[in-house]
C-alpha cells in the first residue's frame, strides 16, 4: 500500500529539480543557447557548478545567493522558480483526478513559469515553449478527464483565433501593435490545456491584471507608450483558469 503523503512527496521533489531545470531554460532559450550543453555553471565567472552545489533551493542557501568560486551574487529568482514549481507541482498531484490530469496541469505551469520570466526579461514568448505546449496539451488530451481532445482542439482555435482576432481590431483601431505573435500562440497552447470556457477566464483575468498593473504604472509616472508584457499576465491566469475556470463558470451561470 503507498503511503498517502508518499505521491505529495514525490511531486515536491521532482517539481524541485525539473525547477533547477526551468532555471536553465529562462537563461538560455531567449539567448538561443543549449539547454543541454554545457552543463550548470556560473553566469558570472563561468565555472562549472558542481553537483553538491546544484541542490535546488538548499545550494543558494547554504552558500548565501553567492558563487562558491567567484563569490558573485546569484539571484534570489533561482530558488524561487525552483519553490514555485514544486508548490505547482503539489497542487498538480493534490487535485488530479487521474495521472494524465496530474501530467497536464504540472506541464502547464512548468511552461507558463518559463513563458513568464522569459517574457519579463525579454518581452519574448519562444516558439520552443509555445508550440510543444500545444503539442502537450492537445496529446495528453487523449488521456485526460478534464477536457476532451475535441475541447483541447476548440481551445486552440478559440485561443489563438480570437486573440489573433482581437489584437488585429486593436491595430487597425489605433495603428499601434497591440501583441505580438508570440502572445497568440501561447494562449492557443494554453486553449489546449484550459479549453474555450478556459480561455475566456484565462483572457478575462490576464487582462484585469494587466490594467491594474497599467494603472499602477501610470500613477507612478510612467508614459501610456509604456510596454507591459502581456505574456506575464496570461502564464499567471493560465494556471488559475486550470483550476477554477469550471467553479467560476458554474457561478456565474447561477446568477441565470
């Protein structure tokens, strides 16, 4: 008989070091560099880590956010990534109605957690992430009870159509581009996972947070030509809608 707690323990873990992973992948893909090759070494000195020093979360706080070598300050954003995913990853396990179910809500946010910083740092949403994404979601689909393949297919057509739709209103309005293309394929990779229901709740909050954040820029002195980068806001609603889209639905469908 497993243990209860043994699944949550598992999950913890793995979403640890698939988060030192991540860590690689926001460093390198914006750069165009391997993830593979070479292996973890210091951005700063160029020093290979060593495995001990490479524990997730518990290297950086044994040595201090430092380089053991170079003594050059790392950021606290490794670690963080590398936390965040495992919490992700929990939750993935603790609410799955099924492995498959667990697999996709746990690529999902693994994916979005990438998409996020990347898109932060670099105001870009790389194809390498987006486009396996869709293959991801649309493939486990198969397997899933969350969404059917058919719901996995509308919810790429809904994501990447009606956004593509949208940000072609939005320029032809105000002659500015309003989002990239980068943005309309990852909400369609997010259609994959969420379905349209999905999308719509994805889309909903993405922009809610954006505007307070739009706000929040301009209280503080910043021009309306201001870039947000769009991206940030879907990641994090993506996985919100992953959960509560179906609850928020139901609620709102009560009020009729």
């Amino acid at each position: 008989m497993i243990p209860v707690a043994l699944p949550t323990v598992l999950a913890a873990v793995t979403g640890l070091l698939v988060g030192s992973f991540l860590n690689v992948c926001v460093h390198r893909l914006p750069l165009g560099r391997s993830i593979v090759f070479p292996g973890s070494h210091c951005p700063a000195c160029g020093a290979p880590i060593a495995p001990y020093d490479n524990v997730p979360v518990l290297s950086w706080l044994y040595l201090r956010g430092h380089c053991r070598t170079c003594r050059a300050p790392i950021s606290v954003r490794y670690p963080s990534i590398e936390l965040a995913n495992a919490i992700l990853w929990v939750a993935a396990v603790r609410t799955a109605p099924s492995p498959a179910d667990a697999a996709a809500a746990a690529v999902l946010s693994s994916a979005c957690l990438v998409l996020v910083f990347v898109d932060l740092d670099w105001q870009i949403l790389p194809d390498a992430v987006t486009l396996p994404l869709a293959a991801a979601g649309l493939g486990l689909s198969f397997f899933t009870h969350r969404i059917s393949y058919r719901g996995s297919l509308l919810g790429i057509a809904a994501g990447a159509g009606g956004l593509l739709a949208l940000a072609f209103v939005y320029e032809k309005a105000t002659g500015r581009e309003g989002m990239g293309m980068g943005d309309v394929k990852m909400l369609g990779a997010i259609g994959a996972f969420v379905g349209p229901r999905g999308v719509i709740v994805t889309v909903f909050f993405a922009a809610l947070a954006g505007t307070l954040v739009g706000l929040a820029v301009l209280a503080r002195g910043g021009g309306l030509q201001t870039r947000l980068p769009f991206g940030v806001f879907l990641g994090v609603a993506a996985v919100g809608s992953y959960y509560w889209a179906a609850p928020l639905s139901g609620w709102y469908r009560g009020f009729f």
